[in-house]
C-alpha cells in the first residue's frame, strides 16, 4: 500500500476513534514527532554518508574549500 493510501486509513481509523484514551495517544504521537531530532529524521543512508565524513575529517583526510573548487571547476 501507498503512503498517501496508509495515511488515509489512519485519518479513517482516528475518525471512527470513540475512546478519549486513544485519541490522547495519537496526540501525544503528534507532540513527539514535533521534537525529534534531525538526526532522526534522516535516512540510514543519510547518516552512513554523515559518520564516514566525520571519519574521514578525523583522519586528516580533508580539502579547503578553495581546493574543492579548483578541483572541480570545470564541473562547477
């Protein structure tokens, strides 16, 4: 199933909601979801790509900037 498709059973199923305790539920998800951290967020490969950067910037193996763009001007 579709994410959009995911979604509107979920605004199907808190539509038929009834009970006070589980609507309270859903809305504490809703606060929680607001204070997540970016870190959070991101896929795994997003953060793959972080840590071997800070690796790599850990082990000295890093370009100035003004390098980079020398680098890759022709790109640029």
């Amino acid at each position: 199933m579709s994410i959009d498709g995911e979604k509107l059973k979920l605004i199907q199923w808190i539509l038929s909601l009834e009970e006070g305790a589980a609507l309270d539920r859903v809305k504490m998800l809703m606060k929680n979801q607001k204070n997540l951290d970016w870190w959070d967020k991101i896929t795994k490969e997003e953060r793959s790509a972080i840590e071997k950067g800070l690796e790599e910037l850990k082990a000295g193996r890093v370009k100035f900037h003004s390098q980079a763009r020398k680098l890759y001007a022709k790109w640029l």
